[in-house]
C-alpha cells in the first residue's frame, strides 16, 4: 500500500473502537465505481434538512468499508502523518486480504452525514454490539478531490 497524490479508489482513514478487548486503528474505504455519485445523491437528498436548526444527520447504509487493525504486514503510522486523518491509497492486488482485521464480525455498516457536511463510517461488533468508527471526512473536500 502506498500513499498517491492524485484521487484513487481507495482511501485510508483513520478508525477507532471502544472495545476492551478488540482493536481497530483503521479502515480502507472503497470509493471506486459510482461510489461519488452516490455520495453527491445523499448530499443532495439531504440539503433541504441542512438549513433547520433542528437536523442533526442521516443515516444510509454502506458496505464500502473495511475495518482493520495494525499488524506485521502494515501500520497505518507508515503512511498517515501525524495530525492526518485519510489519504488516497494505492493497493496492489490481494493486498486488502492480507491487512489484519478485527476479532468480532462487524455488522451493519453505516455512513453518517452531518449538518456541516463531514461524514464517517461506522459498525457494529454483531454479537458484542460495540462499535467501530472512522474520523470524519470532510465531503465536498472529497468530492472535489475526486472530480479532477
């Protein structure tokens, strides 16, 4: 896995659970295909709730993350800069199978949007019912990022 400077389709965010006992440090976010347009098409269906005082976020399920943890075949200290939340990513084939992954099976992926239009992806651990979250992502930063 190596950082790119230009938009490819994957993203590596940083991640994080609350387990006592399990570990996630990050995720690969697969936002290849029409994942873009989709996203553009939940801002959108969105925008008019935006603008009331009393919207908070929405809720879409999404099955384009992948939660892992470090482990002997990368850390994602090796390419997130201190104070770095997600970059694009460049992955070689079978390279996403080999990345350590955590303990519990995680059910129910979602995407949240926000008001102020950041984003983050979250599960749920399906037996342990803890959750495993990214940071945020700044959408229209993302969008247009992945226009040019």
């Amino acid at each position: 896995m190596k950082i790119s400077e230009r938009p490819t389709t994957h993203i590596l965010i940083e991640a994080y659970t609350g387990s006592e006992w399990d570990c996630c440090d990050y995720a690969i976010i697969d936002c290849g295909g029409c994942w873009a347009e989709s996203i553009r098409q939940r801002l959108a269906a969105v925008q008019h709730l935006r603008d009331t005082d009393t919207y908070l976020k929405s809720l879409f399920f999404d099955s384009s993350v992948s939660f892992h943890q470090s482990n002997d075949h990368f850390h994602k200290d090796e390419l997130l800069a201190e104070n770095q939340a997600w970059t694009f990513v460049e992955l070689d084939d079978g390279e996403l199978n080999k990345l350590g992954v955590p303990e519990t099976y995680l059910d129910t992926p979602i995407f949240e949007i926000y008001k102020d239009g950041s984003a983050r992806f979250l599960a749920c651990g399906k037996h342990t019912g803890e959750d495993f979250i990214t940071e945020d992502l700044p959408l229209p930063e993302l969008i247009e990022s992945l226009r040019q």
